[in-house]
C-alpha cells in the first residue's frame, strides 16, 4: 500500500503567532482523509521532508522586512540536494507580519522561484494581531490543498 501524500507545513514562531497560523493549517488539512499532514519548525525540516512531501506550506514571520532566519535556514541547507526534485512543487505561503508582510513575501518567492515550486495559492498575510478570520482562512487554505491533493489536482 502506498503512504498518503503529504503536505508539509514549515514554520518559525517566536512569539506563537506564526505557531497560531500553522496550526490552523493544519487542523484544515486534517479535515480531508487520505493525506498526511506534517507540521515542523524550520530548524527541523529536512531535505527529505522538501523531497517528499506533495504540497509545501512556508509559514514565516516577517523580521526587519525580511523573512525569519530558521525560514531561511531550512531554504540554505535544502536546496542544493533538493532542487533537482522540486520543479512544479506546489507551494503556498503564509506570513505574520507587524508590518506590511511585504518584504517576507518577496523574499520567500524569489527562493521559491529558484527552487522551482509553483505558487498554487494566494499568499495569506496577517498584519498585527491574529485574529479568528485569519485562522479561518488559514484552516481554508489546508483544507484547500488537502483536497487538491485528493482530487489528483496536486
């Protein structure tokens, strides 16, 4: 029997809001059965998970403008031993912004395009304080994909 495809959700959390977001991510992908969903820090993805999983989900907090380190981090140890495996990977973004989010997006789509993912969502930016309908969304966007995954679309 084959295992389940799996959506990886990375994310980095300093202050549990970008926890917050991923989580409900998570609960949303785990609305769908027939997918394995797995969620991991940053620091503890490795290229295997980039490899194998079927959807990525990249969940940053913004930083001076930028995404966060352990976000980065998990792009500079991967991508040479992964990105011969990642044309087409489908991705999707979700950033906790104090700011505008702006600069963490750009950022992160510019790495993504070197790996050569593609984008099959709409980036879901929070800016300030995380509330239920950016949770809501969030929880859409991992049923979303979960589905896409069920109905062969990813």
């Amino acid at each position: 029997m084959k295992p389940a495809p799996v959506i990886l959700i990375v994310y980095h959390s300093q202050t549990g809001n970008t926890d917050q977001l991923a989580t409900a991510v998570e609960h949303g992908a785990r609305e769908v059965s027939g997918v394995q969903v797995k969620r991991l820090p940053a620091f503890r993805a490795t290229t295997e998970d980039i490899i194998q999983c079927r959807v990525l989900v990249i969940c940053s907090p913004e930083y001076f403008g930028y995404m966060s380190g352990a976000v980065k981090d998990l792009f500079d140890r991967t991508y040479e031993e992964s990105r011969d495996f990642t044309a087409g990977k489908p991705y999707a973004i979700v950033i906790s912004a104090g700011n505008d989010g702006a600069g963490a997006l750009s950022s992160i789509e510019r790495i993504a395009a070197g790996y050569r993912f593609k984008k099959v969502q709409d980036p879901l930016v929070a800016r300030g304080p995380i509330l239920p309908s950016m949770l809501n969304q969030c929880r859409e966007l991992g049923k979303t994909l979960a589905a896409g995954i069920d109905l062969g679309i990813y």
